[in-house]
C-alpha cells in the first residue's frame, strides 16, 4: 500500500485531509525526493506513477480514467477546487489530501506550487501498436525527442490538428513526465499512445505492413514539400519526426515512403521539431 493512513486526520467533503507536520515523511517521497526515472518504475511498469498539477490538466486526467493515488494541496485550496473535483468524479475517499501552507509545500517540493496541488496518479497500461493503429487514418511517430517542452507540445498539437494516435521510440522523453503533462494540457491522457520497438527498420516495416504510409520530415535533396498532393491522398499516413538538432538518422528517411520538408524563407533552415509537428499536422489533416 502506497500510503497508509496517518495516526491522526479528519475527514472533509469525503476527503482524508492529512496535515503536514513533517516534510521528510517518507509517504511524500513521491512529490518532492522521487526522480522521475523512479516514478517511473522501468523494472515494474505496472507499478509506476506520475505526477500532474493544475485544476485543468488533474480534471483531464480523471476524465480520461487515470487512477488518483494521492494529493499533494494547498490549504486554501481545498474547500474551493478540491471539494468539488472529489465530488465531481467520484474520488475515494481513503485518497490521500496532504495539505500546508505555502511556504510548507515550498520547502517539500522545491518550487511554489503555482496552480494549487498536486496528484499523483497510477501509470495506465499502455496498448499495443497494433490496437493503437487499428481504425486510423493519421499518426505520427516521434522518433528520440527528448526534449519534455517539446512532447508536451507535440501531444497537443497533434490533439488540436486531426491525428489520430502517437507512437514513441524508446529513446523519447517519457510524455507523462511532470513538465510533460504540463505543456501537453493534459492532452497527454486525451492522445492514444504507445511506444514502437526495433525502430527504424522492423518498426517502420511494421507500420508499412499495417497500411500505412510513411512520410518522414527531413531535409533531403529528395523532400517534396509539405503540401504536395501526394501526401494528402494517402488514407492512412504516418508522420515521422526526428530528434531535436539532428533530426532523422539516414536509415529512417531511406526506409520511408516520402520525404516531406517545410519550405523557410529568409535563410531560415528549419523550425523547432514542435513547431513542425504543428505546421505537419495541420497540412496533412483529414
């Protein structure tokens, strides 16, 4: 059990409101002194957590059935935002509320907890690329971005701009890593997703063998740029977006149907991988 109740707490609005008395507590490891390399349990997937704050982002991700473990609040904050979400999404009441003051919760975490609280939440199981795949028209594969701002933008991009699914090389930044989720808006819980092995060969042969094509955003003497129609008549097509800097290796872009760039001007190169995520997204919609 993650956390075990507290000798002393009172019970609010159907919460367990835990005061802070001491912040080296162990049980609130998981908000201040976990990594996020621990938080995410690579040897036991299964008992992984992540952390989410904000109203809006913690209120998507009870939308979309993510499984609350804990609270970390501000004491003002409880009777005006908490309450309400606890009532409004039926949270079980043995959840945890750890709540202080501010200065309290600063020296904990490290940081002022702007937005108000914090909620740890159980990872979900992710599915497989075959049932992420199945029924769609549009994805897009990121390819080693590792940049936590950047995933979080592309998971709302592709949310707000038609695709259907996202599919993750195991070198990416993890997307339900805390700024992550931040800069996504939740849309990180509101995206299918899943993470493609043996990338790029067998992956992108296994995305050619599920009937998609793939068109890879790169910078080749061969890329036609992004709104030629071929790219578009494609039923189903596969977005593929490299690391940020380099880019796609070689062997990515050859294995590809297409080869697509963004034309710049002004002796601009290229934008940031987020900003051509986005730009993609929107020229290549169905």
């Amino acid at each position: 059990m993650l956390f075990p109740k507290f000798r002393h707490f009172r019970i609010f609005a159907s919460m367990n409101i835990v005061h802070i008395d001491n912040i080296n507590n162990p049980q609130l490891d998981v908000f201040a002194r976990l990594t996020e390399s621990q938080l995410r349990n690579r040897l036991e997937p299964q008992k992984g957590i992540f952390i989410a704050e904000s109203l809006k982002v913690i209120r998507i991700a009870l939308q979309c059935a993510m499984k609350p473990i804990a609270f970390l609040a501000e004491q003002k904050f409880i009777d005006t935002q908490l309450a309400p979400l606890f009532s409004s999404y039926s949270i079980p009441p043995d959840v945890p509320v750890f709540s202080a003051d501010r200065s309290t919760l600063s020296s904990l975490t490290g940081y002022e907890l702007s937005r108000g609280f914090l909620c740890a939440f159980h990872r979900p199981v992710l599915p497989s690329v075959e049932q992420i795949c199945s029924g769609k028209r549009r994805i897009a594969i990121m390819d080693s971005v590792v940049n936590s701002t950047n995933t979080g933008a592309i998971f709302r991009a592709s949310t707000a701009l038609g695709v259907d699914a996202l599919l993750l090389t195991p070198t990416c930044c993890d997307p339900l890593n805390r700024r992550s989720v931040r800069v996504s808006m939740g849309t990180v819980f509101q995206m299918p997703w899943t993470y493609i092995d043996n990338w790029p060969n067998e992956g992108i042969e296994r995305l050619h063998h599920l009937g998609f094509a793939t068109v890879a955003l790169a910078l080749s003497d061969n890329a036609v740029n992004i709104d030629d129609p071929r790219l578009k008549s494609n039923n189903r097509l596969a977005i593929v977006m490299g690391t940020e800097g380099d880019g796609l290796a070689p062997a990515t872009i050859q294995a590809c149907t297409h080869v697509a760039k963004i034309p710049m001007q002004h002796g601009v190169d290229s934008l940031n991988v987020a900003a051509a995520a986005a730009v993609a997204f929107w020229e290549l919609r169905v």
